[in-house]
C-alpha cells in the first residue's frame, strides 16, 4: 500500500506493478490472492528511499526455490528446481553480462574460473559454497525474471570494496570493475556457484486418519526438499494404499482413508468407487480417487 492508500501488487523477480486495486482493504486483498504457503524469507524490502527497495544479502537470498512448472517456465522440466535469488541476479545483471562479453571479446567465465583473482580467493575462504550443477551453462534469463528496459531499477550496492554505488541496470556498460561488486554475487553469476544450504529437507510420517481402518503406511520417517508439492505426497499415498492392491480389500463404495501426521497435518482421501473393465490399468487408476488435504486444520485441498 502506497502513501495515497492504493494496494498494488507487485512482481518482485520483474521489478514491476503486476496490478494496481486502488482504496481498497489491503488485509482483504491479501487474503484473496495468496494462498496459505511456506516460503523462507529471501529479501527484504523498504520505502527509504521514497520508493519500493528490495535488498538481496548472501546467504538468504539463495533461500528459496521453486519448481519451473509452477513458474510456467516452457522448455525446461517441470521437476527442475530454480533459485529465485540466482535467477533474480541473472535477470538483473543481464546487461553487465552481456556488455562485459562483447568488451573481453569472450564469454563470461564460468564453472569455476573467475576472471578476478581477488574474488576467487574470496570465494575459497568459503570452500563450503555449492556449485548449482543443474544449472551449469545456464545463462538464459527466464520471463519470470526479465526486468522492464523501459523503466528499468537500479541496482545499489553495499559493503563492496569500491564503496557504495548506484546505478540503472540498463546503464550498466562491462566497465564497472568487479571489485565493486560483491563476491558472492559474483560468484553466483559467473561460477554457478551458491552458498551452502542447510536444512533443504522436511521430515514428515504418514499415519492413518483418527477412525481410519487402515493400516500405517509405512514405518520409516520420510524426507522430501521443502519445495515438495502435495501432489507427490498425494501419488505417494494412493500407490502405497491402493496399486495393485486387491479390490476385496476396499469397501464395496471404494472409499477408503489415510492420514498425514506431521506437525499435526491430516490428509483424507476418498475414491469415488468407479470402475471400467479392460487391462492395462492398476487398481487405483480405475479407481480414480478424489483426496482431500488438511493441513493443521487451516487449508483444504482437493485432488482427483
């Protein structure tokens, strides 16, 4: 919300206004357009500057992740997994890339050679940092992340051995020295390579809704990245209670249920009892069955 009072949805990784609501309740607006999900916290932002700032700092920024499929990315795989905070540098350093390129004559260095010896050096003292291998040789800006020529933002930056600076990405020229950049962006642009990650995992059991005659589906604690899509636990669920399972074990309806206890989390699945003769489909395929997602008793999904 401005200083007028308009709600205006911005696109952060494209540093534009996506949609301007006017005087409207922004507690209401947000409730509308966001889903309850669980993103770390990659940048911050202010209004010091009179103006919306969005501030990147290592190792946060390289925080979160997404699958390309839900950024509707076309041409790379759905199940590829994509920075934000990478991909967001990318976009904003586009230019310097390509200005700095056409003046060496050559391409911008990459998987582990960098042109200034200083930041390599800087860049061994953490020799934890972990090189992005699937996205090696990935120079291309994706839509989600190409910022606007027109009105282009500038770029300020903090804590650099050259001082801060500030400057438009499009006046960006190849001539600015790297030492006035900071390493890790440096590092993240050219070598691919980001800094260590902990906790990328979630642990999670699966156990049977509370009246559920069935059984527990497995023993074992299971772990997935925290990006893990419901639909994957939901496959993982309904092979588990129904692939090839025999039918004279579901009720005559074919319902049946199942429960995902993790931080208090419940998942109900339903089969609609359909059934088609013919071969060459499991048990669960004829079946077809619908699953509801209850998570801490907040948020409902449904999947068929």
């Amino acid at each position: 919300m401005d200083t007028s009072g308009s709600v205006k949805l911005w696109e952060i990784t494209k540093g534009v206004v996506v949609e301007d609501y006017g005087k409207v309740s922004f507690k209401e607006k947000k409730e509308e357009l966001f889903e309850m999900v669980s993103v770390p916290a990659w940048f911050t932002v202010d209004t010091r500057l009179g103006s919306l700032s969005v501030h990147l700092d290592t190792p946060q920024c390289f925080s979160a992740e997404m699958y390309s499929v839900d950024l509707n990315i076309i041409g790379k795989p759905e199940d590829d997994k994509v920075n934000l905070g990478r991909e967001t540098l990318k976009g904003l350093l586009t230019h310097w890339l390509r200005k700095r390129k056409q003046r060496n004559g050559s391409p911008a260095p990459a998987n582990g050679e960098l042109s200034v010896k200083d930041v390599a050096s800087r860049s061994l003292i953490h020799s934890r940092a972990e090189v992005d291998v699937s996205s090696e040789n990935d120079a291309m800006v994706y839509p989600p992340f190409e910022f606007s020529v027109v009105s282009s933002p500038s770029i300020v930056t903090e804590g650099t051995h050259g001082g801060p600076w500030r400057k438009k990405i499009t006046d960006l020229d190849g001539t600015e020295d790297e030492k006035d950049f900071p390493w890790w962006c440096l590092d993240c642009i050219l070598n691919n390579r980001l800094p260590p990650r902990e906790n990328t995992k979630c642990s999670f059991y699966l156990h049977p809704c509370e009246g559920s005659p069935v059984q527990i589906l497995t023993q074992g604690k299971l772990s997935a990245p925290r990006i893990l899509r419901i639909h994957k636990v939901i496959n993982y669920v309904v092979e588990k209670m129904v692939l090839d399972k025999p039918l004279d074990n579901l009720h005559a309806d074919g319902n049946f249920a199942s429960g995902l206890a993790g931080s208090q989390s419940q998942l109900q699945a339903v089969g609609d009892g359909s059934f088609r003769s013919g071969s060459g489909f499991k048990p669960w395929q004829k079946l077809r069955p619908s699953i509801e997602v209850l998570c801490n008793n907040q948020a409902s999904y449904m999947f068929s």
